[in-house]
C-alpha cells in the first residue's frame, strides 16, 4: 500500500510528521460513482410519480438527495488505512488504524498514551 507523509497538530499547534497508509480513489472512479448516484436517484423519484400522496416530495426529492450524496462522494479522495507517527504532544510513537475516508474535514483522533486530540492531515493537499 503506498504510505504519505501526514501531518499530527494539537490544539495548540504543535506538529509532527507521520506515515501513512492512504488508498486513494482516483477522479474517475469518483466522477462515475457521483453520475451513478444521481441516475439511481433520478429513476427512483421517477418511480414514485405514480404512488399517491408520496407523489408530492418523492419526484423532487429523492433526486436532489442524491445530488447531494453525489456532490459529497466527489469530496472523497481516498481511504486512510493506518497512521504512524510520534505524538508532538507527548513524543511516543502512536499508531492509529483505519481511520476512514479521506476528504476535505479534519480527522481528529486521541493519542493512545497522553490522550491529547491530535488532527491529522495529509501535506500535500491535492
């Protein structure tokens, strides 16, 4: 699995450098699972044309819900798969597992011997 430097900062804005597993999802991949979502939403609130009184919402919105989760799979840029780095508060050497998707918010995790919140993030920001 390719690693990546990451960045560890405490509220106070003490940082470190780890290594991180990251899978990342490529713009394609992305592009078609966002177009995949909106056409399933699409035909699915077209299906609901003919169901009384769900017929108001259901047309209109199931769709631009699925626009919605489609336009937030296009801010997932991949899947952080363990991290490993000293902690800058305490300087012990924390590992961290899966730690979820990779988007545009903070992942925010605790470190595993002073308890410190720690934000991870990767350095290079594409």
């Amino acid at each position: 699995m390719p690693t990546e430097p990451f960045e560890l900062k405490t509220r106070r804005g003490v940082a470190s450098v780890a290594t991180a597993e990251v899978a990342r999802t490529s713009s394609g991949t992305r592009y078609a699972r966002a177009a995949a979502i909106c056409v399933t939403g699409i035909l699915i609130g077209a299906g609901t044309i003919i169901i009384p009184l769900v017929h108001f919402v259901a047309p209109w919105g199931i769709p631009l819900l699925s626009f919605a989760l489609a336009a937030y799979v296009l801010t997932l840029r991949g899947r952080v798969l363990s991290v490993e780095g000293p902690c800058p508060a305490c300087g012990e050497t924390a590992s961290f597992g899966d730690q979820g998707t990779l988007s545009n918010e903070a992942i925010w995790v605790l470190c595993p011997h002073c308890k410190e919140p720690l934000q991870m993030a990767p350095q290079n920001k594409d």
